[in-house]
C-alpha cells in the first residue's frame, strides 16, 4: 500500500466510523477499488483505534467522571453493601459497570468467531445483505422508537441490548454505531442518548480490537497482500484527525434530524456493490479466503 492509498483509506475510516454506515465495509470495498486487495482485519481494528483517540479526546471529562465514580464506589465511599459499590447512588459508577456488561458479548463472540470474521464474513455478498437489512432496521426504529429515555435509563438488561447489537458489527456492513444506535431507538432512547452511549460503549471493544490483532500481528510475519506498518500509521493519524471533526458534526446532526440520510446511503451502497460484483470491478471473497 502506497502513502495516498494509506491517506485515502485514513480519510474513509475518520469520515464513516462514527456513521451508521459501517466504515469497516467502507475499508472494504474503497480498499479493493484503490489498491485491489482488501486492506484485511488488522488495518481495519487499528485505524479504528485513531477514531477512538478521537472518542477519548471528545468525551474526555466524561470518561474522567465514569472512571472516579467507578472507583470511589468499589472503594465504598458510598457505602459498603454490594449494591452502593456497583453504583447505586453514582450514575457515573453504574455507567461504568454498564459498558462493561455491554463489551461482553463483543468480547466472546469476537473470540470464537475470529477466523470467520477475518474471512467468510469479509465476504462482499454479506456486506449487501447486512447495508440494506440494518438500513430497514434503522429506519424502522428511527421512525417509530418513542425516544423518550436518557442514559440514565439504562439498566443491566438494556446494557446487554446494546452489547448484542456492537457485537454484530463484527460483520463488515452492519455498523458499530449503526447496530448500537439501532438497538438504543428500539428500546426507546433519544437519538443523542442512543449515539453517546453507542460511543462510550465501543472504547475498550475498538480499542481492544485494535490491541489484540497488534499482538497477533507482532513478531509474526506479515500476512500476504497486508497493508504493512508505515501506511497502517498513516491512515490512523489522519482517521483521528477527521473522526473528531466528523464525531462533533454527526452528534450536532442527530440531535434535531433523522437518519434517513444514512438509511438511503447504505440502500446505496448496497446496489453500487452489487453492480461492480456482478460487472467483475470487486471480488466477493477477500484474496486468499473462500466464502
């Protein structure tokens, strides 16, 4: 991979991450069309970690809250019975022990499905099926979610909603925040509370994501047709750059407009696929795998 496919690439991860249009099928397909091979897993989980710098960076004294809340109930400041040291009088601490139950399912079906989600899931026929079934999903739940709750409605059950619904995004087209923001308008969250716990929600699964295939990656020979270090650096620095920007702009959108614009981007897509499947310009399977 050359610096300008790296830079590219930087710049479709930062502008879609945060988009309920699954940057990873982005990676995917603008990856094969530039370059013509899949970039593969371990570019997608680590530019995504310079989109999480970004998440860091934006809700900084957030996480700062979540973190002093967490830890001053576990050391009984609020009290010594199970219950106050698992937050029942910090929302802060509760919303710590809520991200946690939510990484869970991202966690275990990451782990057992690794090799599939590394190949038969890259698959471009898949990537069809979920941009317009999670686009129906999205605008079925956009449109008739009562968006009444704030996240001081969450609940343990509601947590774990949210978990199932990240841990689907380990299949490129479904969206990290697609599925979550998805999931959050279905069980009756604003569109803001839906998208910021979705974002807090995918700090330690990004980044520990990213993280883990770094240590598959580390020692190890390269993969064939990986992208290699410099250009995975490069298009992680300018991923974090335009993921701040983008992450502001999309939270101001979907505090007053539907995501309708989304909706029909992946619809979109979805056919763009199809026609350059069909007419031979991209290879459903990435190289070197089998469906």
């Amino acid at each position: 991979m050359s610096a300008w496919e790296a830079i590219i690439l930087g710049l479709v991860q930062g502008f879609t991450e945060f988009l309920p249009v699954s940057s990873s099928a982005q990676l995917r397909i603008v990856g094969e069309l530039i370059g013509g091979a899949d970039p593969g897993a371990l570019f997608t989980a680590v530019t995504q970690i310079g989109t999480e710098v970004a998440v860091l960076l934006y809700y900084r004294r957030k996480i700062r809250d979540i973190c002093v809340g967490w830890w001053t109930s576990l050391r009984g400041d609020h009290g010594t019975t199970w219950r106050d040291r698992f937050g029942a009088h910090d929302a802060d601490a509760r919303m710590a022990w809520y991200i946690t139950l939510g990484s869970v399912p991202i966690v275990v079906l990451g782990v057992l499905f690794d090799e599939a989600i590394e190949t038969t899931l890259r698959n471009l026929w898949i990537t069809v099926a979920t941009l317009v079934i999670f686009g129906v999903l999205l605008d079925l739940a956009d449109r008739y979610g009562r968006r009444t709750r704030s996240v001081e409605d969450l609940t343990p059950k509601r947590a774990i909603g949210y978990g199932l619904a990240q841990a689907l995004a380990l299949i490129p087209g479904v969206s990290r925040s697609g599925g979550t923001i998805t999931a959050g308008l279905a069980m009756g969250f604003t569109r803001r509370a839906a998208a910021d716990y979705s974002f807090l929600l995918a700090i330690p699964a990004v980044l520990g994501s990213g993280f883990y295939q770094l240590a598959k990656a580390a020692g190890g020979d390269p993969a064939p047709g990986s992208a290699g270090w410099w250009p995975t650096l490069i298009a992680t620095v300018v991923a974090f750059a335009l993921g701040y920007v983008v992450l502001i702009g999309f939270l101001k959108i979907v505090s007053t407009y539907s995501y309708k614009p989304f909706v029909y981007y992946r619809y979109g897509l979805a056919a763009l696929v199809v026609v350059l499947l069909l007419t031979g310009v991209l290879e459903a399977d990435p190289a070197g795998t089998t469906a």
